[in-house]
C-alpha cells in the first residue's frame, strides 16, 4: 500500500503544473485506509523527514488514522510544485497542514493568492515558511494587506524568513494602528517600507511600545518629520531609554557639546550612538587637541568621527600640515575637505601635483596609514 501511494505521488509530483480546478480534483484521497497505518512512520517515508523530526512532528499528529487527509494534501502542494525540501520544511514547520483540508481550506486559500498575482513557486515558499498559517483563511488578507505595504511578494518572503510571526500579528489591533501612527510621525510609504522590511517589530510590537521608541528617536534631537527620522528609529530600536540618554551624556562630555549642538551631530550621524566611549574619546584628543578643531566644527561634520584615527584621520593630518609648513598649500586649506575625499581624489590632490618637489611624500604617507608614522616628513 505504501509503495502505490509513493508511486501516485510521484507522479503527481513530476507532472506539470494544473489548474486548480484539477488540483483539488486529483488531491481527493484515491487510497482508503490503512489498518497499519503508523503515524510516527509517516512524515518519514511520505514526506521526507528525517527519524528524530518525523518524532516531533507525529505528537500533533497522533489523532490520525488514515494515510487519506496527509495524502490529499501532499498531492495538492506537489501539483503546486512544491519541491522536496520545500515540503520538508511545511510539514516539520507545522506538521498540522497534514491535517487541513484540501477543499474548504487549502484550496481557496492558493485561489485567493493566485487572485493577488502570487505565482505558485511564490504560493509554495510561503507554504513552507508561515508555520501554521498557510492552513488559516486569514492569509489572504493579511498579504493582501503587506503587498503594497512592503512592495513585492519577493520582500515579504525574505521578511518570513527569520521573521514568520508576522502572519501572527492582528492587522486591525496592531498593524495597521502602528502604520498609522508612523504616517502621523512623517514616514512616507518607502520610509516605512524600508523601516519595517529591516525592523518588523515596528508593524508586531503593541502600539505603546512603538510610541515609546518614537519618543526615544526625538530624545536624539532627531525631530519627526524631518528626513533621518526613519534612520534615527532604526538607530534607538533596540537600545533602553536609559541607554539612549547615557550616550547622548557621554557625546556631550567628550566633545564639549551643547544640547543644539549634539541634535546638529546626531542628526547628520546617528552612528555614533554605536560608537564605544573609547573610540570616541581618542577621536575628541586628536581632533581637539593636536589638529585644534573647535567643538562647534565638529558638531556641523560629524562624519569625521566614523573615520579611521589611524588608518585617515591622523595621516591626512600629517600630509596637510607639511604642505602648509612648506607653503605648498594654501594655510587656509580645510581639514575636513582633506578627509572625507576618497583616497583616490586625496592622492589626485595632494600627493601627486607634489610629487618632484617632495619625492617622499606619498611614502611617508602609506607609512603613516601603516602605523609607522615618521617623525618627521622628509622635503628635498
């Protein structure tokens, strides 16, 4: 008996796929039931789990009797095209799609997806990563909803990949009250799109802990509205209130900030939020103290601080102050356009038009990227 049922549905599997008209018609069980049927046995020889899953999955399948239901059902996903990994991870995921009926539950459920313009290669991923809500005529709307939302099928696939709670998550009690409110925040459709797509809790999470992380992003002096507002909800998300001030307390103590002056910085470079008091403090001495920056200055072009002290910050430092000493440079040529060029435009600029007059220059240059500082940069 075995072995005609895994011949049906082999063929079923290898032929091309149907309408779902013929699906249904061929996932009508063809096989009656069998006294020996083992229910620990069969997500091992049927679906191609292995012994130890086919033992998780069998406790919520103990109350099967019959090969009849499980058989219907794989043969309507192998019509799909469903592959056999794809039907490994349905069934281990939510061993209960074995149970779910072809024609009252299944069946309208892919009509509907087939209905949102879902192929049925996209129809069969999400069969295999919505763990139990593939078997739920909530599906259809809820990616009726999350379509426009996020963009594609394709972003949503992805999402459920480590993210399948979503498919959980009530649309009317929690989604869409948090869409609403991040609209009210100022995010448009692409903000919130990209936002969600990498911080989902933003959509699941009740809607107060969602209003307590906007009011974290603006105890960054990142304000609603304005346009690192998304980036600065991403930066807060997964950071305490607590934690939020106590860094924001450390980047004015280390670089001598006001409260304007710290929302100005925050606001071009929520990174530093990231940063460790180490980094940043050996940063503040050097730009300080050694090239003489004022705080202020600093405020305004807060990228220089995600750049490499040792590998761009301080070399560029040296090559600059040698050419003025030398009065191959302008004295009022401006550090920061020294820094935030690439290394391809800083050697176009100033190592190359000084290459006769100071044939060290580019050498002492690397070895200064290198750690090996020179005391002293050679002119000849």
């Amino acid at each position: 008996m075995l072995r005609l049922r895994s011949c049906i549905l082999s063929r079923i599997v290898s032929s091309p796929a149907t309408s779902l008209h013929r699906l249904l018609s061929v996932a009508a069980p063809a096989i009656p039931p069998s006294p020996s049927f083992a229910v620990e046995d069969y997500p091992v020889e049927t679906c191609g789990l292995t012994r130890p899953q086919a033992l998780k999955a069998s406790t919520k399948l103990s109350h099967l009797k019959s090969p009849a239901n499980p058989d219907a059902v794989l043969a309507f996903f192998a019509g799909l095209g469903l592959s056999r990994a794809d039907v490994v991870a349905a069934v281990f995921n939510d061993p209960r799609l074995l149970c779910a009926s072809v024609k009252r539950t299944l069946g309208p459920n892919v009509a509907g997806l087939t209905g949102l313009g879902l192929s049925n290669s996209e129809i069969a991923r999400l069969a295999s990563l919505s763990y139990g809500r593939f078997r739920c005529r909530s599906i259809v709307p809820k990616l009726q909803y999350y379509l426009p939302l996020l963009g594609s099928c394709k972003k949503i696939l992805r999402l459920l990949e480590h993210r399948s709670y979503i498919l959980k998550v009530s649309l009317e009690r929690v989604v869409k009250p948090n869409v609403a409110f991040l609209r009210e925040c100022g995010l448009g459709s692409c903000d919130i799109a990209k936002l969600c797509t990498v911080i989902p809790t933003m959509l699941t999470s009740n809607p107060e802990r969602v209003r307590v992380k906007v009011a974290c992003a603006e105890g960054v002096h990142v304000p609603r509205g304005s346009g690192m507002f998304r980036q600065a909800l991403m930066a807060v998300t997964y950071l305490s209130k607590e934690t939020i001030t106590a860094r924001v307390e450390n980047l004015v103590k280390t670089f001598r900030w006001s409260d304007g002056e710290v929302g100005i910085a925050l606001s071009k470079a929520l990174s530093l939020l990231a940063r460790s008091k180490d980094m940043l403090l050996r940063r503040s001495e050097f730009l300080i103290s050694n090239v003489g920056l004022e705080p202020s200055y600093i405020a305004h072009r807060p990228v220089m601080l995600t750049y490499s002290l040792e590998g761009r910050l301080r070399p560029r430092y040296y090559v600059l102050k040698f050419l003025k000493a030398n009065g191959l440079i302008d004295r009022d040529r401006d550090y920061y356009h020294t820094v935030v060029v690439t290394e391809k435009v800083f050697t176009e600029k100033f190592l190359r038009p000084h290459k006769e007059a100071v044939p060290h220059l580019a050498e002492d240059y690397a070895a200064a990227c290198r750690g090996e500082v020179p005391t002293n940069f050679r002119f000849t």
